[in-house]
C-alpha cells in the first residue's frame, strides 16, 4: 500500500467552512477511483494548507490519478490556483479501529 500526503496553500477568502461545503459536493467522486482504499480530506488554517491524505493499493494506482492533464490534476489545479504537492510513503500496515481489521500483518 501507497500513502500519499497532498497539499496547497489554501486560497484566499477559503474559510474551513467554504472547504467543507466543496468536499461535500465532491467527495462521492472519489468512490470509483481505481486502486484508492481511502481519502481523508484535510484543512489547516493554522498551518494555511488543505488538501487530503489518500491510501492506495499501489503507487502506479496513485500516479495514474495525480498524472499531468489528468481530471483530477485539473480540479485540483482549479481548485487550488496552483499544482500539488504529493508526498508519497510507503505504508506497509494499516490499523483501523472502525472495522476492527489490522490490514497488511
């Protein structure tokens, strides 16, 4: 499995209420992505970035995604006003206490 850490600086005039309402809207778009486990949205006024923490099945199921020209670069990119950064980590096991599994022991 693939962590991958996306952030930007959060635009100006973006409250964490105006982000709540957007990933709303959004969110049902991430239910189809080949190879995505998970997608945590994230925002930080304190630390001024939103973005989201997604677990892959794979990195090439993560490049796929994020790939330039690519739809979700591009709301990504309209969105934000500016490219991505994407962070990438190797996660080799996954806790979670809502269904009680440890994934990848």
């Amino acid at each position: 499995m693939i962590t991958a850490v996306v952030t930007a600086p959060i635009p100006d005039g973006f409250t964490s209420e105006k982000y709540r309402e957007n990933v709303e809207k959004i969110a049902d778009r991430f239910r189809t992505i080949p190879g995505l486990t998970r997608k945590n949205f994230l925002f930080s006024s304190e630390q001024g970035l939103a973005g989201g923490v997604y677990l892959w099945e794979s990195r090439e199921d993560a490049e796929a995604c994020y790939a330039e020209g690519g739809p979700w670069r591009e709301a990504f990119v309209s969105a934000f006003g500016v490219q991505p950064k994407i962070v990438f980590f190797d996660t080799p096991v996954v806790v979670d206490n809502v269904v009680g599994e440890i994934v990848g022991v």
